[in-house]
C-alpha cells in the first residue's frame, strides 16, 4: 500500500507544475508559521504583513499551478482568495500612505486632526 503511495508521488512530483503547487502550499505554511511566532512573541493574537505577502504569493503560485495542471478545486479554491489578500495589502498600503503624510495618524481613525 505505502510502495504505491510512494511511486504515485513520485509520479507526480516529475511534474514541473506540481513542485510549483508545492512550493505554494510551502507559501501557505509559513504564513501560519509566521503568524504564530508574531503572535507569541506579541502575547495576543496579531496578523503580521508577511503573513498577507505569503499568503498573496501561495494562493498565486497554486492558482498559476492549477490553471496550467487544469485542476478546477486549485482554481476555485486561490481565484477568490487572490483578490482578499490583495486587497488586505492594499489596506496596509493605504494605511502606511496616510501615516507618511499624517504622523499623527492613529489606526481606525477616519479623516485628519483638527
């Protein structure tokens, strides 16, 4: 049982595509990784930007594998996911513009000081 298992993968890790869902999935493990060492080194649960960048990078890696490999579950799965995470790093980004131009700014506070 474990001996054709174990052909199987190999099998189908010859395939260039499937190294770079791998790699992807390798994206997506880290993120939790990321966050988990972000958040016991803080002592509360926080969401560092790296973990948006890996997830960005993981979901397109797996999205870009699935499309080419034509795996329709890949293709669901990273197509909606592609668009929150860019739009939680384009927050951060908004975020960081503002504080460039207003210091003062504080996080979750609409509009400038009087």
């Amino acid at each position: 049982m474990f001996e054709r298992f174990f052909v199987e993968l190999g099998n189908q890790l010859s395939n260039p595509w499937q190294i770079v869902a791998v790699i992807g999935q390798t994206c997506f493990f880290l993120r939790f990784l990321v966050q988990w060492l972000a958040s016991e080194r803080a002592g509360q649960s926080v969401i560092p930007n790296l973990f948006w960048y890996l997830s960005l990078a993981g979901a397109a890696t797996v999205l870009l594998a699935g499309i080419v490999l034509v795996q329709p579950v890949l293709i669901i799965a990273n197509l909606p996911a592609l668009a929150v995470y860019g739009r939680n790093l384009y927050f951060i980004y908004k975020r960081h513009q503002q504080t460039i131009v207003d210091p003062d700014h504080q996080p979750g506070v609409k509009g400038a000081k009087p």
